[in-house]
C-alpha cells in the first residue's frame, strides 16, 4: 500500500497536502484552526493530521472540489500559519482513501471507523444546515438577518433597536464559536490589507473586535469574511463597532 506523499508533478485533486507546520501546535486545535482558515475557499469534507512522529507538521485537507482545493493551494502558498510559512502540494493519494491509505499506522483501522463516524455526523449536520452556507444573502438560520438585522442582534438589546455604527477602522465580531481563539481569528482577518490587531472580550465569549488602519479597509475585510463559518454552526455577524 502506498505511503502517503507528495509530488511536484501530482495532478490537482480534492485533497491538499499541508507541511512545514508548527510542530508545538496541540493536534485538536491545529485541525481547527486548518478548518477555519481554508473553509473560506469551499465545503470542507475532513481535515486529517496525526500524532506520530512521523507525521508531525503535515495535516490533508480534503475538500468537496477540485476548485476549491485549487484556490486554497494558490491563495494561502507561504501563508504564516502559527509562525510557520505553510507550504501546500496536492495530495499523491485520492481524498476517499487517504484515512485508510498510511500501511505505517498501526491503529489504521480504528482511526478509520472513528474518522468515518466523525465524517457522517458531520455531513448529516452539514445537510441540516443548507443555507448557511459563505453567500451572506443565503436564507438560513441566520442568512435572513445576516444583512439585514445585525444591528439588532446583541441580547437585551435587541428589544430596542439601535442604528448600525458609521463605518469606522473597527469591527465588531459575533457569533463565533467558543473554541474560537486569537489565533484563529487573527488567520482569517490579516489576509485582508492594513490589519493591525485583533481584541476578544474574555468575559463574553463569542464576540471580538477587529481593527485595521482605515475604515476603507475594515469595510472590505467586512465584505470577505461576513457570514464565513468557523464552524458549521457559527456564521459570522460582523459590524462596524461603536465608538
């Protein structure tokens, strides 16, 4: 069986192959942080990654599309990721075997089932949230009030409404998922020209400021990343912030 590896001659395919990643980074959270950062690009369908030795500072992305995988690969080549350059190939195994296809790993099989169920829970989950997906015009969940009706979202709030704030250098972020960090965030927004920080709010999880040098850069980080999933669950409901 063929050991997973990669090559400059590899035809593009679903699957991209990520090395040169920060090996400190815990497991959990680098797979997170891979889904937040390259699902702006397509559906993902799984992000692998392992703890053997030998397999440490690689992680596969599999995505639904080919398109999709091409995108990332061009746009996020060399991206400093946890301090690290990424450096993304096509993957030389199809998408459907990689789980299965390293002869190496001795718990192959268990890792496969787990995967699998992972996998279909995900896509049954995915299937219920049609609609949600990165167009910010979709009606869904929060489709209908992602453009509309974000100045009312915010709690106790929402009982009087309030006008949005005038476009300003700061954004304010909600509805991100809980194991949403710095990091993460920081990933998604500085691709996005004259990025300078970005501020959660430890006391209320779920929300954080952004800030960029001028407000005709914040606008169009607004513009890319409103409605972008970190998590199936969450679309973002992004603002510009009160002052």
């Amino acid at each position: 069986m063929a050991e997973i590896t990669t090559g400059g001659d590899v035809p593009s395919n679903m699957t991209i192959y990520i090395n040169n990643l920060n090996e400190k980074t815990k497991l959990e959270e680098l797979k997170k942080s891979l889904y937040a950062v390259f699902s702006q690009f397509g559906k993902i369908l799984e992000v692998l990654a392992f703890k053997t030795l030998k397999h440490k500072g690689q992680a596969w992305v599999v995505f639904e599309d080919v398109s999709s995988a091409n995108n990332a690969l061009r746009q996020m080549q060399g991206f400093p990721f946890y301090d690290k350059p990424m450096r993304i190939q096509y993957a030389k195994t199809k998408s459907d075997i990689i789980a299965k296809a390293d002869g190496t790993f001795v718990p192959r099989e268990r890792r496969k089932r787990h995967e699998e169920r992972g996998r279909k829970k995900k896509e049954q989950h995915d299937a219920n949230q049609t609609g949600m997906g990165l167009n910010p015009a979709y009606a869904g969940a929060y489709g209908a009030a992602t453009l509309s009706q974000i100045p009312y979202m915010g709690g106790a709030k929402s009982a009087v409404p309030e006008g949005p704030a005038p476009p300003n250098n700061i954004l304010f972020v909600q509805n991100l998922p809980h194991q949403a960090n710095q990091m993460m965030l920081q990933m998604l927004f500085c691709q996005y020209q004259g990025f300078k920080e970005v501020r959660m709010v430890e006391a209320k999880p779920g929300i954080a400021f952004v800030e960029y040098e001028n407000e005709m850069q914040s606008s169009v980080a607004m513009q890319g990343l409103q409605g972008f999933k970190m998590s199936p669950e969450n679309p973002m409901l992004i603002t510009y912030a009160k002052k």
